[in-house]
C-alpha cells in the first residue's frame, strides 16, 4: 500500500514548520516581480516531481518493484529558494535605510564649502552631514553646525573640520566653539581631536583654536579634559590652556566677557522666541554674551517669568536681539561688559 504523501516528512518538521510560521506573522506582500520569480521557481520543482512519479506509476502497472520517489528533499530545496529570496526580500528596507546624518548645518555666512574627497560645493543652510563629510570656511566665512542632544559647534573663519563618527570630529585648523547646552555635568564621548591632542567636554562652553605650531583650549562654562600622548590636562571655567608643538602647556585665566569670544555672536545659532517666556530669552541673551543675569527684585523675576514672546529674531546678534525684545516688553533694561540687570521701566 502507498504511504501518504506528509509521512515523507521526518518526525516533527510539520510541528516546527507550522510553529515558525506562526511566529513570523503576516507580512507585507513583496514585489510582484520577485512574487513572479518564486512562484516559477516553485512551479518548476512541482513539475520535476510530478515527472519523477510518472515512471514510478507505471512501473507499479507492470509489477516492478521500483525505488519510490521522495519528494521532501526537493521540495524543501524549492522551499528553501522561495524563503530566501522572501528573506531577502524583507531585509531590503534594513540594508536601504538613509545613514543617520552627523550634523546639521543651522547658520551660514559668508563663503562656506561641504563636502569630502574631491568633491566640494557652497553648503546651504539646513543641509546634512554624513560620516567622512567636513566642513571649509573663507577667510570671511562663517558656520554653524547643530550636533546631538542640543550641541551645537560654531566655525570661525579660516576653519576646516571634518566630521569621522558621532563622537569624533576632527580640527585640521581654525577655530572651533562648542556649546553643549544647559546640560548636567556628566563627560560626553563627543572628543574634538587635532595633531595636539584630544579635548573631551563636562557641560561646557568652549573654543578649540587650531594653529600650525600650537593649540588654545579656552573654557568659558564647565570643564574641558585634553589628553595626547604624553599630557593628561583639564581646564575649568574662566581657563585656558596653550599647548606648543614642542610639548610644553601653559595655563591662564580668561574672563566670561573676553573679546576672545565675540566672534561666535556672528553665527549664533537661532533661537526661537516665539511662545517662549522673556526669562527664558534673558538666560539664552546672558549665556551668549557671557553675562551675569539679574532682576532689580524677585517681583521682577517673577513678571519675566509670565511675559510670553511673539516673534522672531533670526538673523540677529545676542545683544541687538537683547535690545529688541526688551523694546517690546514693560520692563526695561541696563547691560555693561559683565552683567544684565532687569528692571521696572520707569526706573531712574
């Protein structure tokens, strides 16, 4: 007597079969050219089996014992192509998907270049970096990049980074000035690194000057580490660090307020005012410009808090912007070179 056709399978596969079925749950149907071409791979195998039987039947009309066909082996051969091809099928849209850009580029001024390689063009703002791409400024150029989690990095004229992975950014020359926000203190893996060393921040404002014979780390907020070889430094707010070529380190004070800083007001990157209350705007205003922020009394602080802007200011430096928002507002202002002191606007 013949045996039925699903013995052929070894014990337990129609179990597991059904059971990896059932865990891979619908999915979407594939293209209809690869739909084609598996359904024709299959059709062919069915055909083959179905020749292979044929002599097998007849020789059973003459009472020849022949060796019966297995089917399973080359069934599964054919099942086997249409679950790989299917497979390759869904993995498209993970081997396809867009590389995650490294940065964005949210202020430019002035003769700006992106690009890697041979390959450079003008970058335009809200333009993406990619992993292996840098950025060139002029001699009258200027940029502004927005990073991770609110980091941003500003470019000085005369500058060149390229950007290698989303913790490692590289400065051939220039200036560079970055702001990792109103952050906790907690090291971040972003490192700037150049021919001098590595500089890792701790919640901070600072600039990374790059010349040919020595590098200046100035910290204006926060903690900054520098490391290379042979030197294992840090530097903390109102610090800054001289490395020369041939090694050595020196160590000065630098002011919140310094004219060393005046350039990152030329391509600040934009702030958005709007729904946002005036004693937000002030904390951003004194951050940018390196001023201490006070009210004449808590009744003061207390109004900022409850005043709610309209409008933009892009385009506009920390200070005019200061100026123009304030203009808008019951209270008034006065701002020298350390500090911003809000108050009532009739006041002498």
């Amino acid at each position: 007597m013949m045996q039925k056709d699903d013995e052929d399978m070894r014990p337990g596969e129609e179990a597991s079969l059904a059971g990896l079925l059932r865990e891979a749950g619908p999915r979407a149907e594939p293209p209809a050219e690869l739909a084609r071409q598996v359904r024709a791979a299959v059709e062919a195998e069915w055909r083959a089996v179905v020749t292979a039987r044929q002599p097998q039947a007849q020789s059973m009309l003459r009472a020849v014992a022949r060796p019966r066909v297995r089917r399973w082996p080359r069934l599964a051969l054919a099942a086997s192509v249409a679950m790989a091809a299917i497979g390759a099928w869904l993995a498209l849209p993970l081997l396809n998907q867009p590389v995650a850009p490294l940065a964005t580029l949210s202020r430019v001024s002035g003769a700006v270049e992106a690009g890697a390689g041979g390959d450079w063009q003008p970058a335009t703002l809200r333009q993406t970096l990619a992993a292996g791409q840098g950025i060139v400024t002029g001699p009258q150029g200027r940029a502004a990049l927005k990073l991770r989690d609110g980091i941003t990095l500003r470019l000085d004229t005369d500058t060149r980074i390229a950007l290698l992975t989303p913790e490692r950014i590289v400065i051939e020359r220039g200036a560079v000035y970055l702001d990792a926000g109103q952050r906790s203190l907690a090291a971040d893996p972003l490192v700037l690194e150049s021919r001098f060393g590595s500089t890792r921040h701790l919640g901070t404002q600072y600039e990374l000057r790059v010349a040919p014979d020595q590098m200046l780390v100035s910290v204006r907020e926060g903690r900054v580490e520098v490391s290379g070889a042979a030197l294992a430094e840090e530097a903390r707010a109102g610090e800054q660090l001289l490395l020369k070529a041939d090694g050595s380190v020196q160590r000065k004070a630098i002011a919140r307020t310094a004219a060393l800083w005046d350039w990152t007001q030329e391509v600040t990157p934009p702030f958005a005012i709007e729904q946002r209350t005036l004693s937000e705007f002030l904390v951003w205003a004194s951050r940018e410009t390196g001023r201490e922020l006070e009210y004449a009394s808590p009744a003061l602080q207390s109004s900022a808090a409850g005043i709610v802007l309209r409008g933009s200011i892009a385009g506009l430096r920390p200070d005019a912007a200061l100026a123009a928002v304030m203009a808008t507002t019951p209270l008034d202002y006065t701002a020298d070179r350390s500090l911003i002191t809000v108050r009532a606007r009739n006041d002498d």
